[in-house]
C-alpha cells in the first residue's frame, strides 16, 4: 500500500460509524479529529452492507470524491436509500459487514470480454429499446462469487440497467466497456465496536 493510499479499515469503520450515529444516536462516538488523518484524498467508491454474507445494500459513485465527505456520504445512501432493500434497522448492526471498494485504474476494453473475471470490475454503457444510453456497473468481486463467465456476466449486467430486449452477440459487440480496478477491504461490526471503543479509551 502506497503512502497516498487511505487506511482501508479505517474507512470501513468510519461508514459504519456513519449509520450507527443516525440509527443510536445515543452511544458515544470517536471525535472526527481521530479519524480526519484518514481521509485524505478523493475517489470514485462504493459502499457495499452484507447482512449474514447476504447483499443489504451496495451504491457509490463513479465521481471523484473527497473521502473527508463522500464516504460517509455513500455509507448512508446504500444502508438507508438503495431501492432494492428495506432500509438498515438498528438491530440489524450486530449482523452486519462493511466493504469500501476505492476504484481505480480505469481502462477502455477492446470488448465484452477484454478483462479479467476476479480482478476487473465493468462498466458498460449500452442503448435500450428506445434509443437510450443506459449504463450500469458490476465491482470486480461480483463476477467471480456468482461464478459467472465474461457473458453471463454482461447478459446480468444488461439486466440490472433495465434491458429487456433479446442479448444476441451482436448486440454484445456494440455494448462499450470500461474495466477497472478497486482496492477493498471489508469489516464486520464486532470489528468496528472494537476500533470504537478503543478510539474512545484513548481520548
């Protein structure tokens, strides 16, 4: 890890720290002062909640953002506004983990296959049925969990950005792709409670 690269585990902790302050707002939290060293630079990211391993919310940007406010940010909106899940519930934390995906090193495919199962996430960008450009993101570790191939994959994605017409391959070959790359790191709650309360006896 570079001397520009964040503390990967410290910006878990931080978004859930984010969530637990609206959801308790009752229990006691680290000053930012402890946490701000941290947070230096910006970032397209994603903020990935798992409930027992189980997909709970997961939405980012692929904007440059400073991660003194985008993380926190991104916490919120994936454990209380992604459209496919109830919002996070306070007795849901114990059962929670945290997965921050910093991405990186954008790269234009030369097509639907051009990138690697397990080390590139996607990004495509495709016309629907009524002439629209639609787009839509699979991160790198997706892919390989679901033991998809290079179209399974892409015929998923298409799916997940509202197509609903027939995938042929020559529609696959007109699909543009961007790969890319994340640096990630996932924390349980358990690990979070542990960093908190260590932060608060150190103050």
């Amino acid at each position: 890890m570079s001397e520009s690269t964040p503390h990967l585990p410290l910006l878990c902790c931080i978004c859930f720290s984010a969530i637990e302050s609206t959801l308790v707002p009752s229990i006691p939290l680290p000053h930012a002062r402890s946490t701000e060293g941290g947070l230096k630079g910006a970032f397209p990211l994603f903020v990935t909640w798992k409930k027992n391993e189980s997909l709970r919310g997961c939405i980012g940007s692929f904007s440059a953002l400073p991660l003194s406010t985008g993380l926190r940010k991104y916490a919120e909106i994936a454990a209380f506004n992604d459209t496919r899940f109830n919002p996070i519930s306070a007795k849901e934390l114990p059962l929670l983990s945290c997965g921050v995906s910093l991405l990186v090193d954008f790269e234009a495919a030369n097509d639907y296959v051009d990138w690697t199962i397990g080390v590139h996430g996607i990004w495509i960008e495709f016309e629907s049925e009524s002439g629209a450009v639609k787009t839509a993101t699979y991160l790198p570790e997706v892919a390989l969990e679901q033991e998809w191939d290079h179209a399974e994959a892409v015929d998923s994605l298409l799916r997940k950005g509202g197509y609903k017409g027939k995938i042929t391959e020559m529609f696959r070959s007109k699909i543009k792709v961007t790969r890319y790359q994340s640096l990630k790191h996932t924390i349980s709650f358990q690990e979070y409670v542990a960093w908190r309360d260590g932060q608060l006896r150190s103050i």
